[in-house]
C-alpha cells in the first residue's frame, strides 16, 4: 500500500478536509447579499439588485394649480359673433363663380351674382313709381291753380293731393326694396350681387355655378367666420355649477394635439336648466391664434382653481386603499420607502388633490405602490 492511500484514509484527514469545505460553503453564502427585511412598521427595504425596483417610478412633488372638476366633455363651434350664414335674400340664377373656399373676405366683398326676375320687377317697380310721381306731381299743381281760379271744387283738389301722397309712398316703398337689396335706383339689369356681411374666411359653401337659388333653401350657400377665435360649448351639471363664473379661465385639449393644453374663457353661463340631463350649457371663448382648432373638434376641459390657488397633485396610481384609508409610499432614499397615510380632497378619473399627508419636495411613488405593500406583508410574515 502507498503513502498517498495511507493519508487518505486517515480518520484525521477525512475531518480536516470536511471543515475546509464547510467554511467554504459559509463564505459563498455571506458573500450573496440578502434584502434587509422590514424592521419597522410601516417600512419597506429593497436590496439596491432587487428586480422589483424595475416596477418602481418615483417623482418629486411641487405644488400646482389644482383642478375643481373632473374634466368635462365638449365641443369646439364657431364664435357666432363673428359668424354669418349667408343665404340669397331673392330667387335667381348663378351666373358668376362663387368665391372659393379658403377665401378670406372683408365685408362687403361680393360672394356671387344672381341674374334675378325679382330684382329685376324691383327695379321696374321703382320706375314706374317714379313715373306715376311724376304725374301725380303734375297732376296736383294743375288742380291747384285751377282750384285757385274757382275752376274746380276743394274735393277735386284734395284728391288730386291724396293722388301725390299715394304716389309718394310708393315711391319710398320701391326705393326701400332696393335698398335693402343693396341696389341702386338706376341699376335696372336684373342682376344681383351676394355680399358678405362680416369679414372672415369662407368656411362653407353650398352653392355651383348656374344654381338656381332661393331665400328658402335648407342650407346658407355660404358660412364666413373669422376662425381666430372660436366657442367651446359644454354641459355643466346642476351639482356643479357654483363653480363655474364668468370669465373663468379654462383648459382645453383635443384629440388631434393629444398633450397641448388651449386657454378658454368662460363667456356665457345658461339660463336654463336641461331637465333631462340636469345640465346648464356653458359656452367659452377659444383664441385660435394660429388656425389649428378646428369647429367640430370634440374637447375635453379642465376646470382650474383660482391663479393662485396651490395644492399638491398626484396621480391615481400612487393611491391604494385599505380599510377605507388611503396610503401611498414615499420614498426616503434609493432603497427604503415608508408607507404614509393621506386625504384626499378631490378624486378625479387619474389624479387626486390631496388635502393631508403630503408636501412638496416628498419624493412619492407614482408606479408600484402595490409591489411595494406586498413586499410589506411578505416582510411582516417572516417575522
């Protein structure tokens, strides 16, 4: 037998050669690091490698200006202020292209022309009104001198002076009419120009050259407006309407700027009440500055506190809720968080105001509170 089977069965070799592998083994295990546990109620401890951080997002607080309403519902239309819906005012033909759309106008600027029978029987209206004045002009001052010389009776003079004042009227009456027409006494073309009344741009058009037109037709054959500034209508319910004032300023957003906050001005409050929906509709000014809104964009719009009111505002996520409180977890640095009790004071669709529990500069958890809390309860059970 050699030396070297000799050694190996050695009874003192054997333990040696045991104690040097236990000693290994305890120095591999102390070298993992292990998450401290929770030691304190309410806390929660993360190894700095701890997978769970990655389900973690923290943010610092600051005071903001805080919302009074969950967000409302709302449509963007044109300010009818400064809108028109021009329909023709008499039945005709279009002879002239109609203005296109896009186009901005000054007031006055002609939008079509009709050749119209109407105008045209206005115009004949006109001279033969004057014509029948003429007469009756004449007509009056013969009577008179011949009343004068005891020719004809005071009855025969009044009514050729009944005759002058008939024909005067009608004179007035045919001048009206192509006053309101915009047409002048000695214009006697049948023909007809559309002028817009506002200034702005031709939003709508409802009209093809040679249309034969009416003052009846459904729709205006043009809408102008002035887009820069348009009208936000929303249904406010009853609930909360004392909060809502005039001249209150306003958040809008629409679907097609998603993140773009526009400024809006409460205009005008209703004065009746939607007894179905038990709502007031609110109308708001919008400056469109640069022309993007739209009229017919659906908005969603935040009411805000008075300018200077500050408050702290977190979103939903990082609120849960437990025995009828609500909790959320600070983070009091990189890997400790404390559970933390608050009160809300208004709780919207994604965020809530609170009232209690929280201050500016607290570095709150905004995403994984609920990782958090179960780690918590693991923790409390291993004690």
């Amino acid at each position: 037998m050699s030396n070297d089977n000799k050694l190996h069965r050695s009874p003192a070799c054997l333990l040696l050669i045991a104690a040097l592998l236990a000693a290994c083994s305890e120095t591999s295990d102390n070298s993992q690091p292990k998450p401290q546990a929770s030691k304190v109620p309410g806390q929660v401890f993360l190894a700095t490698d701890s997978p769970k951080k990655s389900y973690i997002k923290i943010s610092t607080l600051s005071l903001s200006r805080p919302p009074i309403l969950e967000p409302l519902a709302g449509k963007i239309t044109y300010n009818e202020s400064i809108t028109s819906r021009i329909s023709s005012p008499v039945a005709g033909r279009v002879i002239t292209n109609p203005i296109a759309l896009g186009t901005w106008v000054q007031t006055g600027t002609t939008l079509l022309e009709l050749n119209s029978p109407e105008v045209a029987s206005a115009a004949s209206d006109y001279d033969k009104a004057q014509a029948e004045l003429t007469l009756a002009r004449h007509t009056f001052n013969r009577q008179k001198e011949l009343y004068a010389g005891k020719v004809i009776s005071r009855k025969e003079l009044e009514q050729a002076e009944d005759g002058l004042i008939e024909a005067r009227s009608e004179i007035e009456r045919t001048r009206n009419r192509l006053k309101n027409l915009h047409l002048s006494p000695e214009q006697n073309d049948g023909r007809f120009a559309l002028r817009a009344p506002v200034s702005g741009v031709v939003v709508e058009r409802n009209v093809t050259p040679g249309q034969e037109v009416r003052p009846d037709l459904d729709k205006p054959l043009f809408v102008v407006s002035d887009i820069k500034s348009l009208t936000v209508i929303m249904d406010v319910f009853e609930i909360n309407l004392a909060k809502i004032k005039k001249g209150q300023k306003l958040s809008v957003e629409v679907p097609g700027y998603p993140g773009e906050h526009f400024p809006a001005t409460v205009q005008y409050i209703g004065q009746v009440l939607n007894e179905t929906t038990r709502s007031v509709q609110v109308r708001c000014e919008l400056a469109n500055p640069d022309g993007r809104l739209l009229p017919g964009m659906y908005a969603t719009i935040t009411v805000e506190s008075e300018p200077d009111a500050r408050a702290i505002v977190v979103p939903l996520t990082a609120v849960f809720t437990e025995d009828e409180a609500d909790f959320v977890f600070v983070a009091l640095d990189e890997n400790h968080y404390q559970q933390r009790p608050v009160k809300l004071g208004l709780r919207l669709k994604d965020r809530a105001v609170i009232s209690q529990g929280l201050q500016a500069g607290d570095k709150l958890v905004t995403e994984g509170a609920l990782v958090l809390r179960a780690e918590e309860d693991a923790n409390d059970a291993n004690h």
